[in-house]
C-alpha cells in the first residue's frame, strides 16, 4: 500500500489514495497508522477518492489520530491539493474539491503553496448552541475563567486572545487544551487557538487541536484566532504566526475566508507486509 507524508508547517499528514487501501479505516487502524514509533507517526490521515460530481476534482477525508474524523484541516487541505496537482489528478490552476465541510476551492500560486477558499465563517452554529449570534462566550477550565470567541470555519474553533507573548508562551497547554475541548458547551469538542496581536497586522498564535492536542500548526486554527482578531478590530488580511511558520488569512466582511500558506512532500513509501497483516487483524 503506497502513501505519501506531507507537511505544512509541520502539520504533517499522511495521504493515502482509496484505491490504494486494502482494508476499512476504523478507529483503530487510524490510531495505528498515525502512531509515532509504532506507526507512520502523523498528525492525521488524508483519503482521496475520486468522485463523480461535476466540477469537482477529489472527494477529501480528513481523520484526526485518534481515530474520529475531521470536518476540514486548512493545511491537510492545502497538502491534499499540491498533492493531486502533482500526482496527476488536474492539470489546472483553480478546481474544487469535496470535504466533509463542503465544497473547498484551491488556486496553486506556486510548486509549493496554494491559497484556498474556505468558504464563509459562521459565529452561530450548532458546536456551540448555547452562544448567541455573536458566537461570544465564557468558560471556566483549569481553575480560570477564559473569555472565546466561537468561530465555525469548516470545523469548530474557540479562539482565545491573551495580553501578551509572555503569557502567550507560559500556557501549558497540554494541561488546559482537553478540558475547553471537551468543555460541556461544545456537544461536538472543539479546537482551541490562544493567540494575541503583534504589530503591523500579525498575530502570534498557539493551537490545541481537537483529536490531536498541541500542535505546531493548523490552518483552520489560525483562521480562527484571525476571525476573532478582526472581529476584535484587528485589519484583513492578517499574518498568523505559528509555532511551525506562518499563514496568511484574508478575512472579507461578510467573513469569507481566503488563506495561504505552503505545504511539501516529506516522502513516498510502501506500508510493509507486516504492518498490513498487522493493521488486517485491528478491527
């Protein structure tokens, strides 16, 4: 079974073509596949599959290493499309893609970057039914009270500004990031960004990502936490830096999303006979 690993700020992701696949990807056999040590050791798995709809160039499915599946990943995304642009699925510039979060619209800049149309944001959604219209809430974890934002970009986020770099890089967020994703208030769990302003219009953040935990990266992460800064009066479009690099996010006052950033194969491999009767025997 051939795959590939790519990574986008070093978010990694491995992509593996359904006609490639010997078997079902449960719960299970995700847990193993993404495994560090055991496995490939990934923040997650893309599955591409063709698709018969119009227009449309991929069907995408994007599962976290715990096995649940993922509405939308912003880098998985931007990883997936240099991916099909490379391996012969479109000779085009500009094309859509299926996801689980809907219709996803790619424009490769270059070899190795791409700006993607993420669709409207939306502050009211059902991943936090009990916010208003302005999607602003109020939660206590970790023996403090923190102050969200709600923003639903594909997947949820709950975006969290802080005063400063200081005690942006003090959080331990192993230790706060699974009680707000499983907090009461998000029925489906939630991913969790804290990020706080910088000057000429960047914004420094840190990501707790649902499914994963603190990660180095996420796309849609950090279109949240830039959600919330332009929400808050910040200016579009807005420079996020992460821990593995920066993105940029364009934010319209509708709240359409547009946001780039770079992504790159690490390499292509074969899952040895092995593992695949291993992963065969994993229900």
């Amino acid at each position: 079974m051939k795959f590939e690993k790519w990574q986008a700020l070093g978010n990694d992701y491995v992509i593996i073509e359904s006609r490639e696949l010997e078997f079902e990807l449960t719960e299970a056999r995700i847990q193993k596949l993404c495994a560090p040590h055991f496995g490939l050791g990934s923040d997650g798995i893309v599955l591409v599959s063709a698709t018969d709809t119009p227009g449309f160039v991929a069907n995408l499915r994007i599962f976290n290493p715990d096995g649940s599946e993922a509405e939308l990943s912003g880098n998985g995304v931007r990883e997936a499309v240099l991916y099909l642009r490379n391996n012969g699925w479109t000779e085009s510039q500009q094309f859509s893609v299926e996801t689980a979060a809907g219709e996803i619209r790619p424009t490769i800049t270059s070899a190795t970057t791409c700006t993607v149309d993420m669709g409207r944001a939306r502050l009211k959604s059902d991943d936090f039914p009990s916010g208003g219209e302005d999607g602003r809430g109020q939660l206590e974890a970790d023996g403090r009270s923190w102050s969200f934002q709600h923003v639903k970009i594909g997947n949820p986020q709950c975006s969290i500004r802080v005063a400063d770099e200081a005690e942006l890089k003090a959080l331990d967020l192993p230790a706060i990031g699974g009680g707000i994703e499983k907090h009461a208030l998000f029925p489906n769990r939630t991913n969790v960004s804290w990020y706080t302003p910088l000057a000429d219009n960047k914004i420094r953040a840190r990501i707790f990502e649902r499914g994963v935990g603190e990660d180095l990266a996420s796309g849609t992460g950090g279109t949240g936490a830039a959600v919330a800064h332009v929400l808050a009066g910040g200016e579009s479009p807005v420079t996020v830096i992460l821990d593995g690099g920066e993105l940029e996010v364009e934010v319209e006052e509708d709240l359409h999303i547009n946001l780039s950033g770079w992504a790159k194969p690490v390499y292509t491999g074969t899952l040895s006979k092995e593992l695949i009767e291993e992963l065969h025997a994993t229900v």
